[in-house]
C-alpha cells in the first residue's frame, strides 16, 4: 500500500527529473566556469572540462534510470 496516488506519483517523477536535470545543468556550468578561470591553456584544461561533463552526466543519467525503475514499479 502507498502513501501516494499512482498519479501523484508519476507527477512526482517528472517533476524530481526536471528538477534534477536544472540541478544538473547548473552544477555542469559552474564546474566548467571553475575549470575556465585557470591560466592554464585551453589544451590542458580540456580533460577536466570533458571528466566533469562526463561525471556531471553520468550521475544524472544514473539517476534518471533509478526513476524509470520507480515509475515501472507502479502498478495501473
């Protein structure tokens, strides 16, 4: 039994991936700023700017998927 409606919780859902993807973003878009006022040149900044990518993406791309299982987990 749960405390949620099957609706509130697909509502839920979507709004945790939207939130989650701005989260993101934003946490993306400091890491390469942060990474960009570094006086080293361009060349040796790229491996930091592609790992935070990569990480920043990663974590959320896991976390999508753990919201697809929950919202498969839902029975109609």
């Amino acid at each position: 039994m749960s405390l949620m409606g099957k609706d509130t919780q697909r509502k839920l859902i979507i709004w945790l991936k939207r939130v989650l993807a701005t989260a993101a973003f934003l946490v993306w878009i400091s890491i390469l700023y942060t990474i960009t006022q570094s006086a080293a040149p361009f060349s040796e900044q790229v491996p930091y700017c592609m790992a935070g990518t990569m990480l920043t993406f990663g974590i959320l791309t896991a976390l999508f998927k753990g919201l697809d299982y929950w919202k498969t987990q839902i029975r109609d």
